[in-house]
C-alpha cells in the first residue's frame, strides 16, 4: 500500500510588530472604556438618586412658601394678655434668619421673650405646628393682693411683685385684700418687687385669722412705705391695730388676745382707738383720748 498523503492546514503566525487590524482595536477599546466607566457611571447614578432630592427637600423645607409662620395662636390667659403675646411674637418671628421660617424659629428665645417684656406671665410655651402656626401656652399669675400707690392699683404677687396695673376689666373673682401705701412719693415699678414675700406672707395669715380672733372684721390696711416693716389694720369696730410685719403673726396674735382678756376692760374695749404690737413682749394701746 502507498503512504496516505497528509495535508497540513496552514499555519497564521503574526510576526511581532504587526498591527491589530482597526476592528480589533475598536473592539478592545470599547471593553476597557465599559470597565472604566461603569463604576463612574454608578456614582453618577447614586447622586443622583440621593444628594438631589436631598437638595429639593431642602429648598422645598426652608425656602418655599409652605412653612411660613401664618398664624401665631395664644390660649389659657386674658384678651389683652393674648393680644400682648401675639405681638411680642409676632415681632420676634419677623426676625428669624430665613424670615418667618418655622424651622428657624427658637421656642426658647421666644418664651424668654416674652417673660422679659411681660411680668404678667408666670409661665409660657411655645408649641411649633406644621406647616405654618405658633402656638402659644400662657400661664399667668394670680394676685396676692392689691397695692394703692399714688392713687394707682397694682397686682401683686406671692413674692411681692407688682405686675399689672388693675383695672376694673381685669380683676380677679374673688375678694384681695387691699393695701394702701401711705407714702405718695413712692414710685412703683411693674416687674420690680415692691415689697419682700415675708411681707405678703404676713398679709394672708392676718387677713385670714385676726377676724375670728378679735370679732370685728378688716375695713383697711395702710402701710407708712413700701420699705417699713409694719403694717396697720383698721377694723370695723374701729379699732386700730400696729403689727410688726417681720415677726411670726401667731406670736402677736396671742399678745393682743391675752390683753384683751386680762387688761382692757370690755368697757374701755368700745372705747379702744388703737393697740401697738410693733415692739416684741410688749403691748401698747390707747382708751379714749387718753392713754
């Protein structure tokens, strides 16, 4: 038998320095530009989807229109309380940094406001409510008694402060007890303690116990100035009665009852004009026009 004859396929070797033709070169560059720019393409896409509405809810959060304060509301305290407040805050809104933004607005520096600008108020809070009121919670105090100074009334409270001037709108209802200041030169400033809490104190126990202790009711109270330490009470039965205003009141009360009882005939006692308890362990008192 002959030899088969075999055909060798021919071999394509590319000799070194022979360029790639441009097909192949284009193809090879558009995979390593895929490769490149997916990852950049990715965090294009994440910006995006993140950052920008991130920057539309800002904007649409402090420079729309939407959450403009429009209304400042006040509950719990009197007409011209509630219109005091609302203009305090209405001014104070005015000066926020993006103007009447809620966002911007500091309830703290707002209650401190108006706590400053109105001695009035005993507590107040400020509730933000979305998108666009204020609301204000005002709690105002209640007087202790009522200060006649220099023909004016004034509320004062539990530390013995004036904080109002009173006028017939505004009082309370319920019976103060009225003090007269006997000093006209005195100026009264609202916000300014007039006289101390010991003092106001003193007032209450006396109001509440020395007409069931003596039998006659109080008709008035003076004080020489707001600075003495004494206070003088007018009862009906005409008598006048000298405390002093820095001691315990039971201490004296019991001193005026014991001089009733052993001293001051019930005779001389409709005579009696007035009984001094300023000085401690002693009792003065005037019958008549004599001593």
């Amino acid at each position: 038998m002959g030899e088969s004859k075999r055909k060798d396929l021919p071999v394509i070797v590319r000799r070194p320095g022979k360029a790639l033709s441009k097909k192949h070169r284009m193809r090879l560059g558009l995979g390593k530009f895929i490769k490149l720019a997916v990852p950049f393409l990715s965090m294009i896409l994440l910006i995006l989807l993140v950052v920008v509405p991130l920057i539309l809810l800002g904007w649409f959060a402090f420079f729309s229109d939407l959450f403009l304060v429009q209304a400042v509301t006040v509950v719990d305290a009197r007409p011209h309380t509630i219109e005091q407040v609302k203009t305090i805050l209405e001014d104070k809104i005015d000066e926020v940094v993006i103007k009447r933004n809620i966002f911007f607005l500091q309830s703290d520096l707002l209650e401190s406001a108006v706590l400053a600008e109105l001695p009035q108020v005993r507590t107040v809070h400020i509730v933000r409510k979305l998108p666009g009121t204020v609301k204000a919670i005002v709690q105002e105090k209640e007087p202790a008694l009522l200060l006649l100074s220099s023909g004016q009334y004034y509320f004062v409270d539990d530390n013995g402060v004036p904080y109002e001037k009173a006028r017939l709108d505004t009082l309370p209802g319920i019976v103060l007890p009225i003090v007269k200041n006997d000093d006209q030169e005195t100026q009264v400033v609202l916000g300014v303690a007039a006289v101390e809490p010991s003092f106001v104190m003193f007032m209450r126990s006396v109001q509440d116990k020395l007409p069931d202790r003596v039998g006659a009711e109080v008709a008035e109270i003076h004080i020489p100035s707001l600075a003495a330490r004494e206070v003088h009470y007018y009862l009906n039965n005409n008598w006048r009665i000298l405390f002093d205003a820095t001691r315990a009141f039971e201490q004296q009360i019991r001193t005026l009852e014991q001089l009733l009882l052993e001293t001051i005939s019930e005779e001389d006692q409709e005579r009696l004009e007035y009984i001094d308890l300023r000085i401690p362990q002693r009792a003065y008192y005037r019958v008549g026009g004599g001593e």
